[in-house]
C-alpha cells in the first residue's frame, strides 16, 4: 500500500460505521479538527457530528483529537465536545499519532487516525504504523495557497485510491 492511501475513504466522517471501525479492529480514534470535525477555524459541531461521536462513544470507542492547530484554537474547541486534545501534533510526523494512542490505552493496532489531508493526515498515520481513514473536507480554504496546492495534488491519488477501490463518494 501507498503511504498515500488511507485504509479506507469516506466522503464525511458521518458516513463512518460502527461496523467500518470494527472490521480494522478498533478500539481508539484519533480525531482531527479543521475539515474533519468541523469546518476550517469553527468552534461549532454539527447536530449530524454531534450524533455521530455520541454513537461512536456509545459503542465503546475511544475518542481523542490529534490537531495541528495550536493550543489556543484547539483546547476550546475539544474541552467544548468533551474530548482531550495533542495539539501542534506537528503532522505529519508520528509523535501526536503516538501520544493520541498512548492517551487512550490503545496500541498502535488498535487506533485508527481519521482526517481530511493526504499529506498530514494519511502520510504521519502510515508513518505512525496506524490506520487512518481519510474523509473528505468539509470545506475547500481558497484563501490558503499552499493548502490549494496541496489540495489539487491530492486530487490525483484520491482518484486512484477511487478506482483501485470502487468508492463512491
């Protein structure tokens, strides 16, 4: 595999399943914020993400946030959803992926990183040695040329990863 395929691909972090999580044999989740959780720099959930970590809580997953936002932007924003935070996680390299899990009493089997970019998100969970599903952003920041460039470049792996995979997105 590709350090720049996921494991699995998914339009949003919704359209993940109890199910999904247990067929790679989870037991911790390693969050991101910006375009995974919420859109870019919001503090607010959707009702539909709202429900969607309470079933995923409910089940018996573990759940933390690994950002690389920083401290100031991420701490509100978790301590406001109930959930502990690694924040300036640096992505991707694998320290934050490696705090996450050690937080949630999971081995590095065990957490799966889920998240919007291939470059942060996808390369420093494989880097990691963890499971990541990539999740499509929730916004595209046209304000941010180096996240543009970034975007138009994973365009081309996401349709590979499409084809070889038959996902529907």
């Amino acid at each position: 595999m590709s350090i720049f395929s996921p494991t699995m691909m998914k339009n949003r972090i919704t359209d993940i399943t109890v199910e999904d999580l247990k067929s790679l044999g989870i037991k911790g989740i390693l969050l991101d914020v910006d375009n995974t959780l919420t859109k870019f720099h919001s503090q607010v959930l959707t009702k539909e993400v709202e429900q969607w970590l309470q079933t995923i809580a409910n089940a018996g997953f573990k759940l933390t946030v690994v950002s690389n936002g920083l401290p100031k932007r991420v701490r509100p924003f978790t301590k406001k959803i109930g959930l502990e935070s690694v924040s300036f996680s640096c992505k991707p390299s694998p320290l934050g992926f490696w705090r996450g899990a050690k937080r949630l009493g999971c081995s590095l089997k065990e957490v799966v990183a889920i998240g919007d970019q291939i470059f942060t998100d996808v390369v420093g969970a494989h880097i990691a040695r963890v499971k990541v599903i990539q999740v499509m952003p929730i916004e595209l920041e046209t304000n941010r040329p180096s996240i543009m460039f970034k975007r138009k470049l994973e365009k081309r792996f996401n349709r590979r990863y499409i084809k070889k995979h038959g996902v529907e997105l």
